[in-house]
C-alpha cells in the first residue's frame, strides 16, 4: 500500500493543535493519523510565528514554465558552443589567409 502525503489546511492543523492541548498529543496524532514530530513541528512553528508558521513559504513552479526554462538552457548552451565554433574557424581563416601571402 503507497502512503501518499496528504497536505492540511491551516484550518485543519489550527483545529488539530487545539485538539492536542484539550485531548492530549497521543490520542490527536492516532486519530488524525500524523507523526507525534510533525504535530511538535506545528506546534513549534505556531509558538515562533504564530498562525503565519504554519503557512507553507515555498511557491509552487509551474511545469510548463520549469520546462520552458530547461528549454531556455538547453538552447543558450547550443549558442554558445556555436559561437566558440564561429571564433574558432574565423582564428583559423585568418591564419590561413595570412600563410598563403
């Protein structure tokens, strides 16, 4: 069986914490089915910054614009390999054209 990660609201992980202070943290956590660290991780998180702690801080990318940037990467790597190439051949025309004077 996959355990897939499930995400809580900040409604739901406010209403759990209140419950682990009224009902005790074993009971909570067994009834909602989380880790004892993550309910003390909340609640340290709650304690610091308050109802803002508990908010996630990252931003979601957009897959569509994570693979344009690849794309865009891809792409400056293909110049400039040939632009090394065009100075290269350019350094070589110019010795050439100056050994057949």
């Amino acid at each position: 069986m996959s355990k897939s990660k499930r995400k809580f609201e900040l409604e739901e992980k406010l209403q759990i914490l209140r419950e682990g202070e009224t009902q005790g943290v074993e009971i909570t956590c067994r009834k909602h089915q989380i880790s004892r660290s993550l309910f003390y991780n909340w609640k340290n998180k709650f304690d610091r910054h308050g109802p803002d702690g508990l908010t996630p801080k990252y931003q979601r990318v957009d897959p569509h614009v994570k693979s344009l940037e690849k794309e865009n990467e891809r792409l400056r790597k293909v110049i400039s390999k040939q632009a090394l190439e065009l100075e290269v051949k350019e350094e070589l025309l110019k010795k050439t054209k100056l050994h057949y004077r």
